[in-house]
C-alpha cells in the first residue's frame, strides 16, 4: 500500500515546517510550564487553569499530529519548474468571465496553502478542478451552487507563490 502524496508549494511546506517549529519548541514548553504552574495551585477538580492548559495540551498535541502528517505525505512541487502550455498544480491562471468580461487570477495550490482572499485556491476545489488540463482559449466551465460560471483562459503560468 502507497502512500498518498499530498502537493504543495515550496512555501507551503515551509509555513507547515515552520509551525510545527514553533509548536514544539515554543508553544509546547509554554504549555508545559503552565501545567506546572496550574499543579501548584492545588485540588485539580476545581482548578480552572489546568484544566484549560491540559486543554491546550491536547489542541498542540493534535495539531503537531496533523502538521508532522502533512509534512511527511508532502509531495513538494515547485512551480517555477513546472514546463506546461496547461493548467496543472502551482499554475498562476488569468481567466476571463464570460458573462461580465472581468479577468480573475487564480494560483492553484496545497489544500494547506488556499487563501480565496489572495486568490489562492486548493487543488480540490471545484474551479480548479475545472481548470485542469485547459490551455489558453480553452473554455472552463465551473458548476457552482448559485449556478454554471463560463471562462476563457487568457494566460497560464507557472511563478514563486508565496
């Protein structure tokens, strides 16, 4: 049984890198002392601050669980060296809404990486799924709940995404 790979971005791997980081060798040893901390106070059945520093715990030690996963499933992919005319993971594609004449740029990225606001969206998600494989003058058709969204593709590339 293989692995299942998860793509991201050389900048996503980082963030996930970095506060998995953090977590171990800041948040953690905080989290440590504050149960220590909470102990000295006495009856732990009344003790609220244990109880939301083993709280804490938990939160740090699920979230260390998750990011050590991701990072070790990570299938790191540089856009920068992906040579595609087509719309695959770590493309920057310009598309022109059919329907308003209004030019949207999406990057598609890690599941990890999405962030709608920047125009960053995860490779799983509808509209990026439609994109797939798509050249230039392709038509990309994107079934949303508030209805169908026709585009054209005006310009694929592949750049750094921070």
């Amino acid at each position: 049984m293989t692995e299942q790979k998860i793509p991201m971005t050389p900048a996503g791997y980082a963030r996930l890198r970095a506060e998995l980081k953090q977590i171990k060798e800041v948040d953690r040893p905080e989290n440590v002392r504050d149960i220590e901390t909470a102990l000295g106070h006495g009856d732990l059945r009344e003790n609220a601050e244990y109880h939301a520093a083993k709280e804490r715990q938990a939160q740090l030690d699920a979230r260390m669980r998750y990011l050590d996963s991701r990072i070790g499933m990570a299938q790191v992919i540089d856009p920068e060296t992906v040579r595609e005319d087509k719309v695959t993971f770590g493309a920057t594609v310009t598309m022109l809404d059919v329907e308003n004449d209004q030019k949207v740029v999406y990057r598609i990225v890690g599941e990890d990486e999405s962030d709608a606001d920047k125009g960053k969206i995860s490779l799983g998600a509808p509209i990026a799924r439609a994109m797939l494989g798509k050249r230039v003058g392709d038509e990309v058709l994107v079934k949303l709940p508030k209805g169908d969204r026709e585009y054209e593709v005006v310009r694929v590339e592949y750049k750094a995404i921070s």
